[in-house]
C-alpha cells in the first residue's frame, strides 16, 4: 500500500499485536570429534558414573631364535588389564513456568532440550581434547620427536612451530613420519586441526585438489578430507596457550586405538517443580577417558604466522 508524500502511518496509541514465531532461531555448534579419534568399544558397559571398565591388553609375543632339535622354552604370556573409570560427568537443568509455556504458544522443551545435548558434547570435547594433549609417547612430541631418528621437530614450549602456507603440508608428513617410526597402522589415522589451520592448507601448495572430499557433512564430526593418510578434521575446542608472541594450538595426529573414550546419557527426564508452578528437565551424562597405546598419538605444538 502506497502512503501520500512517501509517510507511513503513525502508530502513536495504536494497539500493535505481538506474535510468537513458530520457529526458534537456529544455532550452530562446534562439531564433536573425540568419538572420531577414539576407541569406543566400551561405551555400552556403562551404567552410571562410578562405575569401571576392566580392559584386557594384549601381551607381546616373544619370538626366538630356533636351532634344529633344540628344547623348546614355551612362554605364559599374562594379559595386563587396564582400568577406564567412568569418573567424569556434566549435567544439565532448567524449567519452563507454566504461564510463560503458555504464551509461548509452542512447544519450548523440545528445542531447548537439544540445545542442551548440543552444549553436553561440546563440554565433553573440550574437556577430553585438554586431557590427552599430555599422554603422547616422549618420542611422539616436542623438538626431537621420533622413535628411530629423534629428527622431527613438532615444537616445544619456548619455540612453537610456526606454520605457513609454505610449510604446513611439511608439519603434517612430519607427524606422520613420527607414527610411522612407531610402526602405527596407516589405516584409520586421525588428524585434527584448527580452522585458521585448514584455511592455511587451502592456500598452500597441496591446494583442495590433493584434500580427497567426504560425504560426511563437516557439521556433524567437522571432517573435511584425507591427507596423507589421515582423516582430517577441523575442531575449534583444541587446546590453545600463548607462548611468547604466539597463540599456540595443540594439533593432533591419532590413531583412534590410542585414546578409549566412552560416554553415556544416562539420565533425562522430566519432573514437576515442588517449589513453583513449572516444568523441570534435566539430564545427565558420565564418560571416562584414558591412554591406551601412548605411542599412537602424536601432539604438533603449532602456532599461526
């Protein structure tokens, strides 16, 4: 409608209605990756927090040397046992008065509800990826880094690897030449950057053609490819210091037996409150984490030119 001299109405003392949209606004979450990177064998054994997985390890097999008509010495190898103890949680609880439900005019618990679990993972990530940036082998972490060569430098505190679109696919064979020296199986390796890290990738020299694409959405576990043997994904919950001048990220090189992870949601429900008239939901979750094979994970001390 076309108002006269380009004036719209004035709505001074005009009752103007106020209307509920249908729909909450939508919100983005930083992507999960610890159940990529880990072992979750174990995740169906939980039942609540407190409680423990015994985890039977394989012993190593000795191999002798063998000479015609000799004895032989038989070995009684034992399984050592590891414990994951399910000793870690976070929860979560918040209520809706009735009359504001009301109001509303639609169902606030569902989205709500989601938003919360999205705010679970991201506790979790965050506390778990600051957990294991200590457990890497000795040789799989700062300046002489490697098992055979003790060449490799991944950086150490005082002097960071500082990364350019020059050297960044260098820093990334190197972290792989370090799980090689420890004899880690190529297949299933794990990689797990920054974003101002992937965008240097993309402006380097292997340029998107050499980073082989994934049907994954990279919203749902933030992978974004394959290099040089590992599965490359993209987490801003890695840990993060500063070092001098530098912010320093702790990039990951994994191979997911390294690490076991196991979680679990193990309560949600809805109560009334015995204190107002409103809708309580709450939730909890309890996870444990631990090293298992240190030697199969390797921490790049890396910061941004």
């Amino acid at each position: 409608m076309a108002y006269p001299n380009g004036t719209s109405p004035a709505y001074t003392g005009t009752v103007i209605p106020t209307l509920w949209a249908k729909k909450m606004l939508e919100r983005f979450y930083d992507a999960s990756v610890v159940p990529m990177i880990s072992q979750t064998d174990y995740e169906g054994e939980i039942k609540g927090q407190g409680d423990k997985v015994l985890i039977n390890q394989v012993p190593t097999i000795n191999i002798n040397p063998y000479v015609m008509g000799q004895t032989l010495t038989v070995q009684l190898p034992s399984s050592s046992v590891l414990t994951l103890n399910i000793d870690q949680g976070f929860y979560w609880t918040f209520g809706i008065d009735d009359v504001a439900d009301a109001q509303s005019m639609f169902n606030l618990m569902t989205p709500w509800a989601e938003n919360a679990s999205e705010q679970l993972k991201i506790s979790v990530d965050t506390d778990v990826l600051s957990f294991i940036k200590t457990l890497p082998d000795a040789a799989n972490q700062g300046a002489t880094a490697g098992r055979i060569s003790a060449s490799v430098n991944l950086g150490v505190t005082g002097t960071p690897i500082v990364l350019t679109t020059a050297n960044v696919v260098q820093k990334i064979l190197d972290l792989g030449q370090v799980l090689d020296e420890q004899n880690i199986p190529e297949t299933d390796r794990k990689l797990v950057i920054p974003a101002w890290m992937a965008n240097m990738l993309k402006g380097s020299s292997l340029q998107n053609a050499s980073i082989t694409g994934d049907a994954v959405s990279i919203a749902r576990n933030g992978k974004i490819g394959t290099i040089d043997r590992f599965e490359v994904y993209v987490s801003n919950l890695l840990p993060t210091v500063t070092d001098t001048t530098h912010k320093v990220t702790y990039v990951y090189a994994v191979h997911p037996r390294a690490v076991t992870f196991a979680s679990q949601l193990t309560k949600t429900e809805t109560i009334r409150s015995e204190l107002t008239f409103a809708t309580i939901m709450r939730g909890l979750m309890v996870y444990g984490r631990q090293a298992v094979l240190p030697k199969a994970f390797a921490v790049g001390y890396y910061a941004q030119n």
